[in-house]
C-alpha cells in the first residue's frame, strides 16, 4: 500500500498485548503493524487507546426542551467522554413517532452534533413502524412497559401490537421493562418500593417468553440481577448508576439521584456487578434536567440523570484498578452496541471505523466544572475517572485537551432505510 495516510496513531496497545502502528486513511484503519507515510503521527506510548464508545442509550433533549440539552451540548459531552455515536431516544417533544417528527430529528442532529448519531424511532398506538423504518430508524424504542418522564406505557394490547409489526420488519425492540405503581413517592427507598426489582425482572420475563421468538428484543437499562438472567437471548443492557451508585450511598430524598428504573440497595448494586460477563452493553441512559426541575420536591421532581461524559471515564479508572479486562469494556461499550444496531465497529482491524479515544495515565476526580452537558450536575461528583486527552472521529481529532475540533459526524440509519 503505497498511498499517503492521513493520520498514524503510533505503538498502539493493541487489546491482545502486542504494539503496532495504526495507519487511518478516508476515516478507516488501513493497516496495523509498522507505520505507513502520514500526514500526522500521534504518539500512543503509554497511553490507553480504546475504539470509540458507541453510547446506544441517551436523551438529547433539543426543541422546547433545549435548555437541558440539545445536539450541540450533548455531543460534546459525548465526545469529551470518550463516545463517538450517540444512539438518541424517541421520546422528545414531539415524540418521534411520524415520519415528518422522524425527519425533523435527523436534520437537527445533521445540523448541530458533533459525533456521529443513529436515532430510534417511537412507538405508540396508531403509529405506522414501516414508515418510521423507512425513513432510517436504527431501531424502535425504548417501548415503556410503564410510564417514565415523557413516556407512556403501552397497554398490553398495543405492545403486542407493535412488537408484532416490528417483528415483521426484522428490526431491534428495545424496552423499558418495570412495573409502576400508584402514588408519588418522597425518596429513593420508597421509589425503589414502588417500582420494585421484582416487577422489574417478572416484566423482562414475560415480554422475552411470549415474543422473543419472533422480535430482537434489547432490554434496556436493567437494574437488578435477575432481570439480567430473565431476558434470554435478548440483548442486555446496563447503566453506571446502576452499577455504581445505591440507595445507600445517597441521601434519603436526593433527587439528582432519582431515576427510572430506581436505584437499588447495595446488595442489589453488588449483585447486579457478578452479572458482568452476561451483561451485553454498557449504557449512559443520559437524561439531563435542570438543577431547577431537580430541585423541586421528591415527588415532583422529574426522574433522569446525566452520565454520557463521565461514563467511560468512571469505567477506564476502574478497569485501571483490575475490576474488569480491557476486552470486556471494549466490548461492552463499542463493539456489542454496534453489532446489535448493524453499525459497522470502530477498532484495530483494516476496514474498521478508525474512531478512537486516547486515555492518559492520570485519575482525576469528576468535577461538574468540566463537565458540558448543559444540565450543570452530576451525581458522579467526586468519582476517580480517566478523561481522554485526545478523541478521533473517522481519522481526524475531533478532540483534544478541552479543545473541540470540526470533524465529519455521520448519521447512522437503519436497514430499512429508503432515501
């Protein structure tokens, strides 16, 4: 290969132990081992490189509701974490569940965000899935089995229903699996009590029995053990909250800590932990409000928390100390997403995405400070983290010591999509 490339990362740490030059041309790896002619050379040496994490789970807010979010705001969160796709949740205002609502949402991300993006499509009642795969959905959901900020459950009847229709197409069903009961409780223990981890794990039971055969089923942000071991051959996804933090842990009525499904008890927490090799993916479930919306009552204060930047972070400080191999983070938070939504895999190998994030040695403590999403808090204050210094985007620095730079973000549609 004698062409000119445009970027070499050099004496990478490749995940089997071996160092070699990556040589990036046209925003693919061209070749791995000794380095080909390049317009720059980026010195990998003791550094952690990792292929950019596919975040398959946030809410980048944007419309009405842009003063928590929007595209801008939470791609550079993104980015700065070390995520190069975000995969967007349809329940926005409006919610995404028209092909004209469809549209509009990817014109806006095409227009403002600073990493490369797919975006699901809504589901509700009298909503057409054929049309909405049409138009480039990468998959249908989250599908709330019960209600959540800006999102209505589905009655048994319409979930079948759009289950079957999105069965039909081949396409992903991700689903927001709990059980809700009524009343509004004052803190975590009793929004815990009412929202338990056993509706939880009886509705991943029940909706993998009676449609699994015939629908790819993701279930998304599972909070307990035993909702990991009821949804089968279905896909599993779990967040850093409900990896690192408890009720424990927290303040009785904290409300940066609330969240849908809850926090759990510290035995839960742990437990959930000894599940990580059944784990399918690692997902922010980024879902800013603002201090002023949180710090309402416990009660009326909206549920949701913002983690798309301090995600990888939190996990490469962890993975530092031994908790975890760096395959399985690799894995579980690049390769796995973008295997499940048919988006080709950033890594090590020619032809591979070349999007990466370079990790330092030094832990720092997360800072709402540093931090971009326009939310302002993080329930992570304080946390031990490894920030990347430098981010790639399709071979060019997207980002590098808080410096963000113009790259060329892609949208990622789906299978079904019909220009």
């Amino acid at each position: 290969m004698s062409s000119r490339c445009d970027l070499v990362l050099a004496d990478v740490t490749l995940p089997d132990g071996r160092v070699a030059d990556v040589s990036v041309r046209d925003g693919l790896v061209r070749h791995v081992g000794a380095m080909l002619p390049a317009e720059q050379v980026i010195s990998c040496r003791g550094i952690t490189v990792l292929p950019g994490a596919v975040d398959m789970h946030v809410h980048l807010r944007g419309g009405i509701q842009r003063e928590k979010e929007d595209w801008e705001s939470g791609s550079m969160s993104a980015l700065a974490g070390g995520v190069t796709v975000v995969v967007d949740q349809p329940n926005t205002i409006p919610p995404l569940i028209t092909p004209e609502a469809y549209r509009n949402r990817v014109a806006e991300a095409g227009r403002n965000s600073l990493c490369s993006f797919a975006i699901n499509a809504g589901v509700a009642p009298g909503s057409d899935p054929a049309a909405l795969w049409r138009e480039g959905a990468i998959a249908f959901g989250e599908i709330f089995a019960a209600p959540s900020s800006y999102g209505e459950a589905l009655s048994a009847e319409a979930l079948s229903a759009a289950l079957s229709g999105i069965g039909s197409l081949g396409a992903l069903a991700t689903i927001h699996a709990e059980e809700a009961g009524p009343g509004s409780p004052e803190n975590l223990a009793d929004h815990a009590r009412n929202r338990p981890s056993r509706g939880e794990t009886e509705t991943v039971r029940t909706i993998f029995r009676t449609y699994g055969e015939d629908t790819r089923l993701h279930f998304c942000h599972v909070s307990v053990a035993g909702s990991v071991a009821a949804a089968g051959s279905a896909s599993v996804e779990v967040t850093p909250h409900h990896l690192f933090l408890s009720i424990e842990q927290s303040f009785p009525d904290d409300t940066l800590r609330k969240v849908n499904p809850p926090l759990r008890s510290e035995k839960e927490r742990q437990e959930l932990w000894r599940m990580w090799d059944r784990i399918d993916v690692i997902a922010s479930d980024h879902a800013p409000h603002t201090l002023r919306e949180k710090n309402r009552s416990f009660g009326e204060a909206p549920s949701g928390i913002p983690g798309v930047e301090t995600m990888l972070p939190i996990l490469v400080a962890r993975m530092k100390d031994g908790l975890f191999p760096r395959i399985s983070l690799i894995e579980k938070t690049s390769w796995t997403p973008a295997d499940i939504l048919g988006i080709p895999r950033a890594g090590f190998q020619p032809g591979e995405r070349a999007d990466f994030a370079l990790y330092g040695r030094e832990v720092t403590a997360v800072s709402v400070d540093d931090l971009h999403s326009r939310a302002g808090w993080t329930p992570f204050e304080g946390f031990p983290a490894v920030f990347p210094d430098q981010v790639i985007l399709a071979g060019s620095p997207a980002y590098r010591d808080g410096e963000f730079q113009e790259t060329a973000p892609r949208w990622f549609s789906g299978r079904g999509y019909h220009p």
